[in-house]
C-alpha cells in the first residue's frame, strides 16, 4: 500500500520526500520509483518537521511508533486500516492527533465511491430495516496476515471494510452476535455476525478468506425499496430505486486527493473517516470477534 500511495500522491502533484521500511532494501526500491531523497529503516529519523503529510502503511502492530512521531512533529497522517490491533489501541492515537490538532485520516477508501455515497443518501432519506452483506476472499500472501499478533487476524485485517461500510451507510452499530470457525480452532477464518443498528434495523455479516476468489456483496433493504452493490469497488448491481451512479474514479485516487488536500487546507471537513472515526468501526469489529462463540 505504501507504493499505492506513493503512485497516486505523485498522479496528484505531490512531491515525496522520504520513505522508511524496517526492510531498508523496500524503501529504497520505492524511493527510486518515487524520486524521495531519503531513505531510512527506522521510522523515528525521518525528516519529520520537513514534511507536509504522511502514508503509514505498515502491519497494525508496528505503525504505532510511526503515528506517534507524526503527531508530536504536528504532520498531518493518514493510516492504513485498520486503525489497530483493538479499539483501545486505536483511541489513544485518535486522543493524541485530536490533542495535536492535526489532519488525520484512515484508509477506508470504499467512502469515497460514487456507488457507496448514493447507497448512503438512499439510507438518510428512507427507512433502513435490514443490511445484509459479504467479504468472501482467499488468504492475503504476506506472513504477518494470519498473525493475530501483527495483524489482529484475518477478520481484523480486511473485514473490517465490510464492517465500515455497514456503519457508514446504515449507522451505528448497537449490538452483536456472532460465531466463527476455521480448520484451525484457535486462528478462526469464517465468522458469522448479526447486528442491531442503534436504527433498529437489523444486518448479517459473513465473512471468510477460505475461498479461491472475492465474492463481495452489500446490500441495503428499507421499507422503500432496496439495492445490491457487489464486487471489491462496490459497483451497483440492482436497485428497485430511480439511482443512477456516475462512472467510478479510482478510489484510492479520490482518498488521496482528499487527504492531501485536507493536509495542505488544514480542514479536517474534508476526510470521510478520522482517527475517531474509525475507532467506531474497529470497536465493532473488536465486538464481533469478542461475541463469538468457535464452533
């Protein structure tokens, strides 16, 4: 993801300055693509009073140290989901970019597509009586992944956008029941959720990575009528709703023209999720993991 970003600051006029990796080779391989000057494996040396914004796309468990630095040097940050490991991880580092002040955002990029925006305007405007929804995938191919110690697990990791993108179309989560299983008992890969929007709709959540491909879906059901998005961009796939979507932008793009733009602005307005944002999320995620029963 930190080469992601670093292509799309660049599409947009920016300039990169640095780039740091714990595997000195990466940073540079990235800083030659890029033009950055600087190059370090230890995040804590960077020219951090240089610098307008920053990327942090590390493993949840390692990006801790990196936010921390951002904020005391007062740089607008912008951090890969999932915000952490847990929810209480995640409010200590929205405490201290709020005390700071400064521009902060996480990658949830599926907030800025056209197809999920009008999704959302379908919610404000109808009543929402049911979400259901699926992350279906296969295994991500990096060793940290799996690891409940890196990543928080598989669920951790990846389904928490499906999981944003319930809050973010139809509200707030009230409550959660959920189960999991897997062929290993104590690193679960298949989870079950059902939810209670504060709303009073009612949602179901599945997920798993055991699969040989995605097969994503979101659907929002109101007591107008419904819609179905699918795939990983979330395309519009059937809606009994006039709706018409405009053609996708490149999400990733679109995130991090908001980003740069809030940093350059200092308007934090213009982010669609902040640190406190998704705390939100991540403690429902953290809720479904901790509700589950394996089986």
């Amino acid at each position: 993801m930190g080469s992601e970003r670093a292509a799309r600051a660049i599409a947009l006029g920016a300039v990169i300055r640095a780039c740091a990796d714990a595997d000195v080779g990466r940073a540079e391989e990235l800083a030659t693509r890029s033009g950055a000057a600087t190059v370090e494996s230890d995040a804590a040396k960077l020219p951090w009073r240089e610098l307008d914004a920053v990327f942090i796309c590390t493993p949840p468990s390692v990006r801790g140290s990196a936010v921390r630095h951002a904020i005391e040097a007062g740089v607008a940050t912008f951090v890969e989901k999932p915000i952490g490991l847990s929810a209480a991880e995640g409010e200590a580092l929205a405490d201290a970019a709020h005390r700071a002040r400064i521009v902060n955002a996480v990658g949830y990029m599926n907030r800025y597509r056209a197809s999920v925006r009008s999704a959302r305007t379908i919610a404000a405007n109808h009543k929402v009586i049911a979400v259901t929804c699926q992350w279906v995938c296969r295994p991500y191919g990096v060793p940290w992944w799996r690891s409940a110690e890196q990543s928080g697990g598989p669920f951790n990791e990846q389904a928490t956008h499906i999981v944003d993108l319930c809050r973010f179309v139809a509200g707030e989560v009230a409550d959660v029941r959920s189960v999991s299983s897997g062929d290993d008992p104590e690193r679960p890969t298949r989870f079950a959720a059902a939810l209670r929007f504060e709303n009073n709709a009612v949602g179901t959540l599945a997920y798993t990575c055991d699969a040989p491909d995605k097969f994503i879906a979101f659907e929002l059901i109101t007591t107008s009528g419904a819609l179905r998005l699918e795939g990983w961009d979330f395309k519009l796939a059937a809606s009994t709703f006039d709706l018409h979507v405009d053609a996708e932008d490149d999400a990733f793009e679109t995130e991090t023209r908001a980003f740069l733009t809030a940093a350059m602005q200092s308007d934090q307005s213009l982010i669609a999720s902040s640190f406190d944002d998704a705390v939100r999320t991540q403690s429902v995620v953290d809720r479904v993991r901790n509700a589950t029963v394996t089986t």
